[in-house]
C-alpha cells in the first residue's frame, strides 16, 4: 500500500490528465480496490507458506503464479487486443478488475456498473480466498 501511495503522489506531481469527475475521494476508492487486491494475494501465499518448508520454494511458486496473472490482464496490454483466448482468461483475472477500477477512478471515464461490477469481483474472490486461508490456517496450526 505504501508503494501505491508513492506512485500515485509521483502520478499526480507529473500532472496526467485525469477524468473530469476526479476527487480525493476517488484515490479513496483505488486504494479499496488495491486493498482487496492484497488481502486476496496475501491469503494465497499464506496457502502456499503454510504447505512449503523452505521460503525459496514458496517465492518460486509466488512467482510462478504473480507473473501469469500480471501478463494475462490489462495492466501492460489492452483487453481488446488480446487473443480471445486470453480474453477469456483476462475476464476472470482479479488483477485485470483492479486495474479497470483504478483507471476509472483516476484516467478514464466512469461507468457505474462496470465499477461496481470491478468492486463485486474483487470483494468475491477477496472473501474467497480469505476463508479458504483462514480454514487451512486452522487446520494446520491446531495440528
């Protein structure tokens, strides 16, 4: 979170364009979407170190995981232009939500129900993966 705090007051000292609805409430809402976005990866690796014995092999497979998701959403490339395949996989990418929330809420115009639509997901799969870690994290420290 304190990275995102450093790029987006790097971001507004540039001065980008940013949609005309802008607000300080709206940087409000992109760290919302980044904070789901973490508790979801922070439950997954807390899944992955409860099951590994050596921290190489959990950032192995950290990694292993992170760069798919980072290549396969809209973070480097447009969705549109991707091959349908990777449309596919890019729909149902929590990263490639996130992005689209925080374009929206900072760049590009905003469309209510796709924003909305952004925030379900990622609260959906935040909640998911929150519980599956919770479970596991029980299961394996009452051991």
């Amino acid at each position: 979170m304190a990275q995102a705090a450093i790029v987006l007051v790097v971001a507004v000292l540039l001065a980008p364009k940013f949609n005309s609805g802008f607000t300080a409430l709206n940087i409000v809402w992109v760290f919302a979407a980044l904070y789901l976005m973490r508790i979801r990866l922070s439950s997954l690796f807390v899944m992955i170190a409860l099951r590994s014995t050596r921290w190489e092999t959990q950032r192995a497979i950290v990694n292993l995981l992170k760069l798919p998701l980072l290549f396969a959403s809209n973070t480097l490339f447009p969705t549109h232009l991707m091959p349908d395949w990777l449309q596919a996989i890019a729909k149902i990418n929590p990263v490639t939500h996130c992005i689209d929330a925080a374009r929206q809420l900072t760049i590009q115009a905003i469309d209510v129900q796709r924003l909305a639509f952004d925030f379900a997901f990622l609260g959906v799969f935040t909640v998911l993966f929150a519980t599956i870690g919770i479970i596991l994290s029980w299961r394996y420290l009452s051991r």
